[in-house]
C-alpha cells in the first residue's frame, strides 16, 4: 500500500514543472500556489504582457520574490498557458559575500535556461556614493542598464522583474512622501530607448505570499543586505506604515492597491491630465431648453 502511495506520488511530480518538486501537499500551500499562478496569469492578460513567441529576460536576484516570479512563470509556460520563451538571468554584481555559486547549481539543477552575468557594479558604487549614504538608486541603475544590455543580446524583448503589489504600494507613497508626484511602478513599461518592454508579473501578488511560497518551496534564499546599506532606508520607514496601517485595518493594502488601479483625473488637481480650464457648466435658456456655457477668461 505504501508503495502504491509514493508510486502516485511520483506519478504526479512527472507531471509539474522540476521548479515544483517536493512541493508540500497541504490544502493550505495549494491554495496558495493557485492564488498567486491566478493573480499572475490575470495580470499577464489585463496589462497585455504577451506577445507570442516572444523571448523574456526573467531577472532572478535569489531573494523569495524572484523566486515566486521563477517558477510561476516556468508553471504557466508548462500548462502552455504562457507561449513565450524563458531566459533566467542573475546578475552578480560583486558585491562581498555574493554566494556566487548558489544560483547557477539551482538553476542547472532544475533545468532552466539561463545566463549568469559578473559585473563588479559595486566597485562603482562604493567609489560614487560618500560614505553614510545609500547605495541603493545608483546600484538599481547600473544593474538595469546591464540587464538592458543582456537583453538585447539575448533577443529578448522584455525584462521581467519580481516586484510584487507591496513593492508598488511602497514606491506609490514614496513618490508622494518625498518626490512630490503621484506615481509608483507600473505592471507594464517601455524603456526609454523604446526596444524593451519591462514586466511585473506579480503586480497583484501580496509580499506575505511570495514569502510563504518561497519559504515553503526550501528555495536557497541570498539575503537582499549584503551591500549593508539597507538600515534606515525611506522604503522601510514607509513599509513600517503601511504594516501599522494593515495591523489596525485587515486588508487596507489591497483596498489601497485597488485606489491604484481606479484613478479620476478630475478628481485630483493635474490640468495636465484633465481640462479643467475648458470645463463648461449646462445652463438653460428662456424656453428651459439645455445649453452649454463656456467660463469667463481670466483678467
């Protein structure tokens, strides 16, 4: 009988991608890998991410997100549900303690195609930014414009990062906090020389879920700190409001991520964006018919 049990057991890891295997199998973690393969795939469809045959630059630093973004990625394209091509790509950029050697075992261990890209960006970095400052902008930079560049080579058309929906809620407040504007990560952006695409897959996937999945999964997990500039930084002060705001109000994130994506121009204060000068009020004339009024100018 216990034969017969890991017999069944076999015959279903045949039939999951190798990014899947040991899986736990809790109704718990398969609610939980349904919801984010869901989520992932509706904002794949609602942002159009697709464009078939395509070839994608999946960026995998080794934290839990990236790691989410890996394998749902790799589990939709098994159900053939993606048709695009996959190319993982690590970017190491030298920073100390990097273990270098844990992502390419990983992913030659589970099959996935992949490139592996040394450029000693934190040297650069080190040198540019005086001392007590964050590393942070200058590194995001120097490794987008890498990956841009791997890209290319690779005949990708699109850099798929794994920023999840508390990544954009934190960058949306950071924006008003300290950059004056209302904007945040987009699921879906053209870069500036117009040639990539970049993708965010799991736009509406909760932080907590990539944790859980990563976690549960045993993915070998490189802590995101390394460069030891991470203390204090603006993002964790503003992640510490919303965990209070969320701690106080059960599911204030996602009614917040919702705002996001119902936006009223002539609500908020941008003439840019709505004609608030060439608003006009309906006025009726003698015989009660409805007529157009155009404002007075200004004097």
């Amino acid at each position: 009988m216990e034969a017969a049990v890991d017999q069944v057991a076999a015959d279903a890891q045949d039939d999951i991608h190798p990014l899947f295997h040991g899986a736990p199998q809790s109704t718990e973690f398969r609610k939980l890998r349904k919801r984010i393969v869901r989520q992932t795939r509706e904002a794949i469809e609602q942002y159009g991410m697709v464009e078939r045959g395509a070839r994608w630059l999946v960026c995998l630093s080794g934290g839990k997100d990236s790691y989410t973004l890996l394998a749902v990625l790799h589990e939709l394209q098994w159900r053939g549900l993606l048709p695009v091509d996959l190319l993982a790509c690590n970017l190491d950029q030298g920073q100390p303690g990097f273990p270098a050697t844990v992502l390419p075992e990983f992913l030659q261990k589970m099959g996935v195609p992949h490139r592996v890209e040394y450029q000693d960006t934190y040297s650069i970095v080190v040198d540019k930014i005086p001392q007590g400052r964050t590393f942070c902008a200058l590194c995001s930079r120097l490794r987008r414009g890498n990956l841009y560049r791997v890209a290319r080579e690779e005949g990708c058309s699109a850099v798929v990062l794994g920023h999840h929906r508390d990544d954009i809620l934190e960058t949306f407040f950071m924006n008003l906090f300290h950059g004056g504007r209302l904007a945040t990560m987009p699921p879906k952006l053209l870069n500036e020389e117009g040639d990539l695409f970049v993708y965010r897959p799991l736009a509406h996937v909760a932080e907590v879920d990539c944790e859980k999945f990563a976690r549960a999964m045993n993915y070998p997990i490189i802590p995101c700190d390394l460069c030891g500039s991470q203390d204090g930084l603006q993002r964790q002060q503003v992640k510490q409001i919303l965990d209070q705001w969320e701690t106080n109000a059960p599911g204030r994130r996602q009614v917040m991520f919702r705002a996001l994506m119902n936006a009223r121009p002539s609500h908020l204060l941008d003439p840019k964006l709505f004609d608030f000068a060439g608003l006009t009020r309906r006025d009726q004339n003698d015989s009660g018919e409805q007529i157009d009024v155009a404002p007075p100018q200004l004097r």
